[in-house]
C-alpha cells in the first residue's frame, strides 16, 4: 500500500508540471512532448480504481491526484470517460476528513454539467441512511 500512495504521490506533482512556467518540466519533457492528455491517459483509470483501494491513504491520493487532474483542464476527456464521480462521491459518504475534502474539490470541478450532477446525486444509493442529507451536503459543497 504504501508503494501505491507513493506512486500516487507522484502522480500528483507530474500533473502539477505547468508548461507555461518557462522551466518546462523535467529535463527531457519539452511542450512539443510534454501532453498531459497523451502522457496520462492510461493512467487515470488506474487511479480511479484507487478511489476504493485498500487503505484510507491510498483513497486520499488517489483523490488528490483526481483533483489535480481536474484542475489542469486538458484531460477532460479521458478523466470523465473512466467515470470517477460515483467513487468520490462514496468517498464524501465514508472517507476521513482529508479524503472528504480533496473528493468534494475533485466533485466541484466535475460537476459543472446537468448531466454530471445527475450522475452524483444517483451515486447516492437509495437505501443509504440520511440520504437527502448527505445530497443537501454535496449540492452545498459541489455545485
């Protein structure tokens, strides 16, 4: 596990690469080469399934790295194709304090469409306890 937050650790400071910076990334990463979409794309339904790992730390990570993905603006696409809003919306139910924060960062940033505020608020399974509740929370902390 911990090698699992480390890499998703990593994960999160290679997308905070801003090539609009000047000092162009690592050596050898230049803009002709340097595509988010393209470097990450396979990586970001890796760290979706993160969003339920085994530990609290790696689900914080890995909805850190989501937030960040989120962020950056230019992976949209594949970020919204591996389908991440269900996960952190679970998170918001059940994660710690810290994972709660950076999935319901990750949720205002993805949930900018109908179409995804619909997808969160059916996220939220029927049977759940205090379930209109926790959907007036999300609304409050997401859109």
């Amino acid at each position: 596990p911990a090698v699992v937050e480390q890499a998703l650790e990593a994960l999160a400071a290679v997308v905070t690469l801003d090539r609009a910076d000047g000092q162009g990334g690592p050596a050898g990463l230049t803009d002709a080469t340097l595509d988010m979409e393209e470097i990450l794309s396979g990586e970001v339904a890796l760290v979706v399934r993160q969003l339920q790992g085994a530990t609290e730390e790696i689900r914080c990570a890995a909805s850190h790295v989501i937030f960040r993905l989120a962020a950056r603006g230019d992976i949209e696409i594949p970020l919204r194709a591996a389908e991440p809003l269900p996960a952190l919306v679970s998170l918001i139910r059940v994660g710690q304090a810290r994972t709660r924060a950076w999935a319901a960062s990750a949720l205002r940033l993805l949930s900018t469409t109908s179409e995804a505020r619909e997808t969160v608020t059916q996220s939220v399974p029927m049977e759940v306890e205090g379930r209109e509740k926790l959907l007036a929370k999300i609304r409050t902390l997401c859109f």
